[in-house]
C-alpha cells in the first residue's frame, strides 16, 4: 500500500506559523515599546522593520526558488528562521532584537511565498481549493497568537516568549516537510502523464494584483497594530486584544469560503475592495467601544477575502513561473507594510488613530480601478 503525502498539512503550518508571528507580534508591540521606552512613532517604526525584511526576502530569492528544488528551498530558510527566534529568545539586546526581527521577517516572508508555490504545484488539481485554506491557517495563526500572548503576559511571563513558540513550531515543520518532502504526490504524477502545458508569463496581470496586495496589507498591517491602541487611548476599553482577534478570526471561514467558490474569485475580490474603506469609514467615527468590536467582524472577513482571491487570479497569469509571482505579490505586501505601518504611527501621532486609519482607507481607491483592469488583460487558458 502507498504511503499518503501529507506535505500539504505541513505547508499549512509553515503559513500558520507565520500567521501566528505576524499576529504574536502586533499584540506584543505594546509590551516590547514599554521594554525599550518606545514612542508611538517609534513603535511604529519598530513593526515596519520586520516588513522591509518582507519586502527583500522576495526580490533576492523569487526566481532561485523557481529554479531551485523548492522543497530544498524551504528546509534551508526554516532552519535559518528557527536559528532567528532563538536569538531573539534568549538575548533582551536592543540591537540583537532588531537583528533577529529583520532576519526572521526576511525568512518567514520567502517561506510564505515558497510555500505557496510548492503547493501549487504538488496539487495542481486541487490546487486552488487548497490555496484558500492555506491561507486561512495565516488567519487562523494571527488569531491564536493574541490570545496566547495575552495569556503569558497577564501571568507575568514576558513577550519573548512568543519566539521560544515560534522556534518549536518552525522545528515540528522542518521535521514534516523533511520527511513528505522526497515524496511526489499522485496529482503531480497524473500531471507529469498528461504533459499538460502552462503557457505564459503575463507581467501586466502580476503588477496589478501587486498594487491591490501592496494597498490592502498596508492597511491590515496599520489597522491591526493599532486597533489595541485606539480602545486603550481613545476609548478606554480594554477590548483591544480582543478585537484583533476577532478581526483575524473571521478570516478564516472567509479565506476557505474564497477556496470553495474560487470560480468567483474576480468578483469577491472587487467586493473586498470596496467593502473595506466603507466598513473603515464607519469605524472612524464610533465612540462606542461594542460598536468597533462588532464592525471588525465585516472588516475582517473582508479582509480575509483578499489573499487567497489575489492568489487564485495569480495562477491564471504566472504560468510555470509560479514561485517568481507569488515573490513579486509578497514583495509588494512588504513594500505596503513598510510604507503604510510607519506612515499610520506617523499620522496617529499628528492627525489622531481616527484620522490615520481613515487615510489608509482611502488607498482602497487605487486598488477598486486595479481589479477593474484585471478585466481587460487576457489570462492563460
């Protein structure tokens, strides 16, 4: 009897294991800039490190995953990550934290978009479904993390404690892919049978799925770091973490729901888009710490659409260049995080929370005319 091929359950926890850093990390930002004295501005500054590390792990590496075994890809940058955590885990050094901050969101972003490819094409029938459920464990990841950091911290443990999780996750996946990783699967066998031919690269369709990504991660990153700011600072709740929650966890239905029905995936996307800055506007102006709370459950699953719609539209236009797209997308989330992180601490110092989100929002104009401009670009049969 053949063994079954379950490199996809661990694919999915390398993403979960990234969702669950991005997560972990935007909830402990409040504790790390009490440790370090950290400004508003400052703090950040501090989360757009970790984003422009995001932003170069693609540009170096997308087109040598491509022409590399991208098992062996992956292997490599996990044992790199977890060495990464590590440190961070076991020194309180200014300078070593930022180090190890900018090397570990310069692994997890290529471990994404790797990943991602490699699913692709070890299940290129089932490819698609499997892409929305892969990125709900982001979601899924980004949702655990608060509540586990919330935990320690309220029983006095410290915030480097989320990166002794990360070191041990990061192990069991280089332990799975490891041993799954040698094997084919049998969707990539029937493939290989049928000769199956994969077209052609088409860069204009790339480049406008990468403007809707660069705007829309900028946005979740600047809403999601300071959601927990805005309750304690100008609501005077302490519904934050709770609220960062909830906006991750309804990412997931959200993200599986996209997987399902991807054959609408054109059409979700440009509801998203358009959901998002309306949804935000409302936000912007409540004063009731429930109302913020409920309204980030639509927020959320709106968001949570964008994602994996944006990587269903990939596949019709990167043809066998597939680990080059996603790294162009992913360099485009780290331009977006860089960007719009440090540009919402800059605005919520001057303008307000209230006011820096709602400019956010207002990018969302840029991505509605780029969807629309998908429409007239001719994918790959």
């Amino acid at each position: 009897m053949k063994k079954q091929n379950l490199l996809w359950l661990f694919l999915f926890l390398i993403i979960f294991i990234n969702g669950f850093e991005a997560g972990g990390y935007q909830a402990s930002l409040y504790s790390i800039g009490q440790a370090y004295d950290l400004s508003v501005t400052k703090m950040g500054i501090f989360a757009s490190v970790e984003l422009f590390a995001t932003m170069l792990a693609p540009i170096i590496l997308g087109s040598w995953a491509d022409r590399t075994n991208k098992i062996k890809c992956i292997l490599i940058l996990m044992g790199l990550q977890a060495t990464a955590a590590l440190f961070i885990f076991c020194s309180s050094l200014q300078p070593i934290f930022i180090g190890g901050i900018f090397f570990l969101g310069l692994t997890t972003s290529a471990l994404q978009f790797i990943s991602i490819a490699a699913l692709a094409e070890s299940y290129p029938k089932t490819g698609r479904l499997k892409i929305g459920i892969m990125t709900s464990m982001y979601a899924l990841g980004a949702f655990v993390a608060p509540l586990v950091v919330d935990y320690y911290l309220s029983r006095g443990g410290g915030w480097q404690l989320l990166f002794i999780v990360l070191f041990i996750g990061t192990v069991v996946a280089f332990l799975g892919v490891m041993f799954y990783g040698r094997m084919r699967t049998e969707e990539e066998e029937e493939i290989k049978e049928e000769t199956k031919a994969e077209g052609k690269f088409i860069i204009a369709g790339v480049l406008f799925l990468c403007v809707v990504m660069c705007i829309y991660v900028g946005f979740e990153n600047g809403f999601a770091f300071f959601i927990d700011t805005l309750f304690t600072d100008v609501l005077n709740s302490d519904f934050g973490k709770k609220a960062l929650s909830i906006f991750w966890v309804v990412m997931i239905p959200s993200r599986v729901l996209v997987g399902v029905f991807s054959k609408y995936v054109r059409k979700l996307l440009l509801i998203a888009v358009v959901a998002i800055p309306c949804i935000t506007a409302i936000i912007s102006r409540m004063n009731s710490p429930w109302a913020v709370l409920i309204l980030c459950i639509p927020l959320g699953f709106a968001c949570g659409a964008i994602y994996p719609c944006v990587l269903n539209v990939m596949l019709d236009y990167s043809a066998n260049r597939k680990a080059t797209a996603t790294a162009m997308i992913t360099t485009a989330t780290g331009i977006g995080g860089v960007i719009f992180t440090a540009l919402t601490g800059i605005l919520g110092e001057r303008l307000g929370l209230r006011n820096a989100i709602l400019c956010l929002a207002e990018f969302f104009i840029a991505s509605v005319i780029c969807v629309l401009a998908l429409q007239k670009v001719k994918t790959n049969e």
